[in-house]
C-alpha cells in the first residue's frame, strides 16, 4: 500500500486544514460587514506591535502551553480530556493554599511549592474520572466535563464562603504574600538593560512551561512509560496483550494530563492576579483542545499551536477595544481551528492522500 | 409549607424542565443511533439566538421559531457531515459546535443590536405566551384539583405541552415503528443494519435531522418562552446537563420525563431557596447546582445500577469492501 510522505502528513495537511479555518473566520469577519485585513492589521500591531503587546501574547500563550501539553498527553493515550478547565481550576486553589498558608523566604522556594500544590490538585481531580473510565467503564468525556461543573461551583462555595477576607464584597481569596510574587518580564529582562513593559504580566512561569514541554517529549518518546501511553492509545487490545495495564497507563496518563493543567495556575493565579480569583481560568482549559488537536500532540506542535493562540487572544482583545468585534471572535476561530483540524481532519486528508498515491502510481508507470 | 408553595415550585420545576426534556429527547434519538452528542448545549444556544433575534427583527414569533429550527439543524447536519460522512471524531466536533455557537451568537448579536451580546427585549406578539386552559379559573375554587389544574396544569407555553408531548411520542416512533427499530439497530450494531440493505448513513442523517428540531425547540423555549430575550451564554450548561438526564435516564424516552423533571425541580428548588436549612445544617446553593452534575457521576459510577449506552455510540461506519 503507497502512503503519503511524512512532510504531507506533519505539515501540509495542517497548513490546509488552518487555512480553511481562517478563511471561515475572515468570511465571518466580512459577513458582519468588518475588514477583514484591517482586523488582521489591528491584531498584529496590538499583539507583536510593543513589548506590552508581546507581555500579553506570551502570557496567554504561557496558559495555553500548560492546558495544552495536558490534553495533548491525554490525548496521545487516546483519552478526550476536557477536564483541562476543572482541572486548571482546581489547580488555582492548590497553588492558592501553598501561596497563603505557608510562609515562604523567597518566591523561588514558593514556586516549587505552589508547582507541587497545582500539579497535585489538578492530578487529583482528574484521578476521579480516570478511575471511573478504568475501573467502572464510565466515559471519560462526559465525567470531566461533569467535573468542570462541578469545580466551578465548589471554587464558587470557597471563594464566597471560606476564602474570602472578611469584610471583603469581592468573592476572591486574600492578595497572597509579597514574598511570592513571581518576577516578570520586566524584573528580568531589567538587568540586561532591556526594557520590557512592566503592565505586562508574562512570567517565570513562560520558562517553566518551556521545560514540561521539552519533560513531555522525553516522558512520550523516550521512557518505557511514554511507550507505554502512546502504544495504548495506538491499540488497546494489542498493549493489553503485550503486557500494559489499562488501569495504570489509563489512571497515570489522566493524572499528568491533570498535574500539568493545575500547574497552568502558577502562571494566572501566582504569577497575574496574585490571589485566587472567580473563574481564573478563563477558558484557558478549552483552548488546550484546540492547541493540541493543531499541535498534533507533540509539545513542539503545542508550543507553536500555543504562541499562535496567544497571539490571537490579544490581538483579538485589541480590535474588541477599537472595533465593533467582540472578544469573542477568538471563540469562533478557536472552533474552526478544532472542527477543521480536529473532527473534519478526513475532509482534507482523504483527497490529500488519494492524489499523492495517484502521483505516485504515475511515476511509477512511467 | 403550604399547598400554594409546593405547587409553585412544582410549576417552576416543569418550566425549568421543558428545555431539558427537549435537549434530553434530542440526545436519545442522535445516541440511539449511534451519534454521540456533545454538541447539545451549541444547539440550544444558537437556536435560542436566532429564535430571538429574528423575532425582533420581525416582529413574529413564528418565523423565530424557522430561524431558530434552521439554526440548530443546521448545526446538526455540520455534526453529521464531520461523524457520518468524513468519520471524524464525533466528540471532538460535538466541543468544536459549542464553541462555534458561543462565539458566533455574541459576534452576530454585537452586530446586530449592539447590545454586548443580548437581544432587545420581546414583546408579547415576539414570544410564546402562557395559555390558559378552559375552565381554569372557575374549577380553581375546586379543593386541591382546581388549584393543581390552575397553577401546574394550566398557564404554560405551547411549547411545554409540545415538549410533554414529544415524551410518548417518541417512545412510539422509537419502539412501535420500523423506522425506530433501525435506528436502534444502527446504534447497536449497524452492520447488521447495512446487510439487511438499509442505508447506515441516512438513517443516522435522520437521527440528526430529529435531534436538530428537538434541540432547536429547547433553544427557542429558552429564549421566547421562558424568557423574554437571548442572553449571552443563556444555555448555562443546561446541554449538559440534558447529557447527564440522558445518562440518568439509560437512553429510554418515559426515563427522560422523569430524570428532567427531577433536574428542572432541583433547580427550582435552588433558585426558590438559597441556602437549605436541614436542622441545622445548611446545604450551600453551590451544592444544589452542582448535585445534577454529582448524582450524574454517581450513576456513571455505576453504583446505582449500571447504564449502558448504545454500543455502536462513538463509533463512525465504515461498510465493508
């Protein structure tokens, strides 16, 4: 059987599939009698234009770096993790905790810790679905998604009732202490003499989602355990013969998918709001959809996947400010990024594949 | 608590109900034919907006009711091109629908009414107003039947009757014709379907087609019956939370009644009291707006008895060469 070139496969399919989906967005751009160059335009020079525009980008883009390195990771053990929002969440007030109860010296020391605590809650609260999908049969999809529910309002309960400083109206945790605030771009760049925005919030937490990206690589392609979740999510009942627990790879894949979501917390609740906030994650978890589908589930993928996201969050944010196109021109993109490259992936891939072996055959012939 | 109350609650629980029987029945009959449907809360939400939003532009109520119909079918049939005939990732587009419809409601009202994503509000002849039923209010001085008759039986929308109609209806359709043992069959093994000679991919295009009309009526409730306007977000989970009566209610229509019912009186419990008070230990609001989503888990768990989807669920068909 002829099969297509790996270049096809890894870059040309996902360059057509964007394509489309962008097109769909600038047709619904003109549609509400917008400009859809003049958008473009807005969106650069409001995302890449200034080094707060850059802070911006980076900062988001860092959000969706953690949610979608966790859904590329479930994904790779083919398990549709859309807990990436509940679990972010439940990461926020694992990092929370760490940040207020415990006294800390300095913010690297801090970081660790709230690291630990984010990753923690996070994995915990995916364990529960992993469990059920392992043990019981229950359909991972539909219990994450129950869990996001679920999540909002026990965060909801907290932050009304048990987190909030009294004498506080605003349902949020108190400022966590000055000792661990994370450096920015500003404090770090500062000392090389560049002079980086200092409203912007991107953070040491950029750095930190670099390193799980490239401790993801090495955890998928270059342990027994990443073998492990990638021949699982290739062929379950080949991996059960060969050896591989459902259980363990179904529940261990579930919860460093959840830990590296809840650890998204360092960058949004340790390192911007500085305290635990309502709905803190913003949909950043669902964003992880959309990163790792384009992405392909390889964090290089991701990363890029992530950059451009961010990208498009401000600069989407911009034009709201000076057009008549809201924030949420960024959903409609994000959709269309995950039905063309995700769900409609045969559209393009079927014809793609067919004219390749065709040329193929007719190289051969002649 | 006096009869009055217990019966206000109740008539709250069936208005709170209706959507989420429609959404609930919509799911049944997509899953039952082996279409997983996430995309439930996108089609709700879409077919509300243009139900609305039409109706304002229009001035009738009716022709919301087509917009918000087309709307949702077709949302339904983009679900059917990617599941059915492109064989994609049925849970990946049901996500992919819902962002599309959360985003292109606010984007399209912004342009619109630039009212931040709402709708101006209804007016009467722009929505579906409550029918009085005959005689309730002469048989109201009846002891215990009128008051029953008056408050919960009388005085809804048409589309609440539609929705408690659409229950043995489609528990007919699905059990008592041909075209609904095939469906069925289609969900549980649907090579057996294709061998027979009958078509796996109309029969699914039809489930969808089913499923968009119900779903639609869901969003249409919401936003000219219910309420009197779209809002943004204004399905707040409520496709979800129709996936979780699904669930509840093991894919059986007559289940379906009672698990809505059961979510729709939860919810009018939690708007009518804030914080529960049981003897001295207060169940937080949070807690009741979570419990659907709770005792859902409980029930995948299994520990309730187990509920067993359709088999062929997720899978797309790939006839035999």
């Amino acid at each position: 059987m002829e099969k297509m070139p790996r270049w096809a496969d890894v870059l040309l399919i996902p360059l057509i599939n964007l394509t489309i989906a962008f097109s769909i967005s600038a047709l619904v751009i003109l549609a509400i009698g917008e400009n859809p160059v003049v958008v473009v335009k807005m969106m650069v020079s409001g995302a890449l234009g200034s080094s707060y525009g850059w802070g911006y980008t980076l900062y988001y883009a860092t959000n969706f770096l953690f949610t979608g390195l966790a859904v590329a990771v479930a994904f790779q053990a083919s398990l549709f993790n859309i807990g990436g929002e509940g679990q972010a969440a439940m990461g926020g007030l694992g990092v929370a905790l760490v940040c207020l109860f415990i006294p800390f010296p300095h913010w690297a020391v801090a970081l660790v810790f709230a690291m630990a605590g984010g990753a923690l809650f996070g994995a915990i609260w995916a364990l529960i679905p992993a469990y059920l999908q392992a043990k019981r049969g229950s359909h991972i999809v539909i219990t994450t998604i129950m869990f996001n529910f679920i999540a909002a309002s026990l965060l909801n309960y907290l932050l009304v009732n048990v987190l909030r400083p009294t004498g506080s109206m605003d349902p949020s945790s108190a400022r966590f202490p000055e000792t661990t605030h994370l450096p920015t771009f500003h404090d770090m760049l500062t000392p090389f003499g560049i002079n980086f925005s200092k409203a912007a919030p991107v953070n040491i937490s950029l750095l930190i989602g670099l390193v799980m990206a490239v401790a993801v690589y090495f955890l998928l392609w270059r342990t027994r355990l990443g073998y492990e979740i990638r021949s699982f999510g290739k062929n379950q009942s080949a991996s059960v013969y060969a050896g591989i627990s459902i259980t363990k790879i179904t529940i261990v894949a579930m919860m460093i998918s959840g830990g590296i979501a809840g650890m998204m917390a360092i960058n949004n609740t340790m390192g911007e709001s500085e305290r635990l906030i309502m709905n803190s994650v913003e949909g950043a978890g669902f964003i992880g959809i959309a990163v790792a589908l384009m992405g392909r589930n390889h964090p290089f993928g991701v990363l890029l996947a992530a950059l451009l996201f961010g990208f498009l969050y401000q600069g989407g944010g911009e034009v709201s400010l000076w057009t008549k196109i809201p924030r949420e021109l960024i959903i409609v993109v994000q959709a269309l990024v995950i039905m063309f490259t995700g769900a409609l992936d045969n559209m393009v891939r079927m014809p793609v594949e067919r004219a390749f072996i065709r040329a193929a055959k007719r190289r051969k012939a002649s | 608590m006096d009869l009055l109350s217990i019966l206000q609650i109740f008539d709250s629980a069936v208005r709170l109900a209706t959507p989420l029987l429609f959404a609930c029945l919509a799911g049944l009959f997509s899953e039952r034919a082996g279409i997983f449907d996430i995309g439930l809360e996108g089609k709700i939400l879409i077919s509300a907006f243009f139900s609305a939003g039409v109706a304002v532009l229009t001035g009738s109520i009716w022709l919301g009711l087509i917009a918000g119909l087309a709307g949702s079918v077709l949302f339904s049939a983009m679900h059917g091109l990617a599941s059915i005939t492109f064989r994609g990732n049925q849970l990946i587009s049901g996500v992919a629908l819902n962002f599309l419809a959360s985003g292109l409601t606010v984007l399209i009202g912004e342009a619109w009414f630039g009212l931040g994503g709402r709708s101006p509000g209804l007016k009467n002849a722009e929505r579906f107003l409550p029918i009085e039923l005959p005689f309730a209010e002469s048989l109201s001085g009846v002891p215990i039947f009128g008051p029953i008759y008056k408050e919960l039986i009388s005085g809804h929308t048409l589309l609440v009757y539609v929705a408690l109609l659409a229950v043995p209806l489609s528990w007919f359709v699905l059990y008592r014709t041909r075209f609904g043992l095939r469906l069925r069959a289609v969900g549980e093994n649907p090579a057996a379907v294709d061998t027979a000679g009958i078509s796996v991919i109309k029969l699914r295009y039809a489930a969808m087609l089913i499923a968009g009309i119900l779903c639609g009526l869901a969003g249409i409730y919401l936003a000219t019956g219910l309420g009197a306007g779209f809002g943004k977000e204004m399905s707040a989970g409520r496709g979800y939370i129709a996936l979780a009566a699904l669930i509840f209610a093991k894919w059986r229509p007559w289940y379906a009644l009672g698990a809505t019912m059961l979510f729709g009186l939860l919810e009018a419990v939690a708007n009518r009291y804030q914080n529960i008070d049981l003897g001295g230990f207060i169940v937080p609001v949070q807690f009741m707006q979570a419990l659907p989503y709770i005792m859902t888990v409980i029930i995948l768990a299994g520990i309730v008895g187990a509920a067993i989807p359709p088999r062929a669920g997720g899978q797309p068909y790939v006839k035999e060469r």
